[in-house]
C-alpha cells in the first residue's frame, strides 16, 4: 500500500489534490489502496476506463475494497460481496451505509485524487 502525504494541503478548511500514481499503475478492473493523509483510499480503474476512488473499508465487516474488484461501476466487497455503486458510494444492500467517494481525474498519465477538507 503506497502512503502519500499531501504537499500541498488545502488552504483554510478547503479540499486538496494529490498525484496518486500513473493510470498505467492501476490494473482493470481491480483496486489499488493507497493512505493519502492518513485516509485509506481505494482506486479502480474501469474496463470503460472510468476511474473512480472510494474509502478502502467496507462499512458492513471492515473489508478491504482495494482487495475487492469492479462488476460495471461497483466495488464489489471482497468479504461479502456487497456492492458499492462507485460513483455514489451506495450499497446495494439495504441497512448498509454509504462508502465515501472521492473525486479523482486523470491528466495525461497521471491519476490525481481530491480529497476534501477534513
């Protein structure tokens, strides 16, 4: 799991934007975590290539989503199989709550993820 500090951290409360990795570096239709200023994150790649970035934990037993694959645009929990619509964060499972989602845009190569203010 790659660890990344912000260099840049966003000014009085606002949200910053970190380079993750290169969109090379993110396998389709897997996950790859990374710590970005101390929040586990998840990032998918898509076979559309749509990227997307969610919290890393399941909210239902803990699971790591990184470890977790995309059906479509849903994380698929590697534990239980929940699906969390990756766009939204909604589980397909009632009484489950929400992942975070995180805006992420790729630029060239490179794949750079915002995270908001804490």
């Amino acid at each position: 799991m790659q660890t990344l500090a912000l260099k840049t951290p966003g000014r009085n409360g606002s949200a910053a934007r970190v380079r993750l990795c290169d969109l090379d570096d993110l396998p389709v239709g897997l996950g790859r975590p990374f710590v970005v200023a101390g929040r586990a994150v998840a990032v998918f790649r898509a076979r559309d290539g749509k990227v997307f970035a969610t919290a890393n934990t399941c909210p239902h037993k803990a699971g790591p989503l990184a470890d977790g694959m995309l059906v479509g645009h849903q994380v698929v929990c590697p534990l239980h199989a929940f699906r969390f619509a990756a766009g939204s964060g909604e589980c397909d499972q009632p009484n489950v709550c929400a992942v975070a989602t995180y805006p992420v845009e790729v630029e060239g190569s490179a794949v750079f993820l915002t995270l908001p203010a804490a």
